[in-house]
C-alpha cells in the first residue's frame, strides 16, 4: 500500500473522528436543554383542580 494512500485514510480517520465528537456535543447540548425543560415541569405546583361534572347536594331523606 503506498505511503500517499495510508495518509489519505488517516486523514478520513481524522476527519469521521472530527465529526463524531462535534454530533456527541450537539446531542449532549439537546439532552441538556430536554432535561432543563423537564425540570421545569416537574418543578410547578401543581395547581388545584376545578372538579367538573354533575354534582348533587347531600340531602338527608330522614329515612
């Protein structure tokens, strides 16, 4: 194998490492900003319901 075509995948090699760790810091800055966000939602107060439906008053038949 010559020399120039040695140096030719070392330089690929360089270049798909190169890009591995830039994708690696893109997907560590997005689950950073996900995990934020989550933080956020579980850390409201989780306000009072208002009850919906039909509701009947207790009445006491005296029975």
């Amino acid at each position: 194998m010559p020399f120039w075509h040695l140096k030719e995948i070392l330089h690929d090699q360089n270049d798909i490492n190169r890009q591995q760790e830039e994708t690696n810091t893109e997907i560590a800055l997005q689950f950073e900003a996900l995990n934020d966000a989550l933080e956020q939602l579980r850390a409201k107060p989780e306000s009072p319901r208002k009850q919906i439906g039909f509701r009947q008053e207790d009445t006491d038949t005296g029975e």
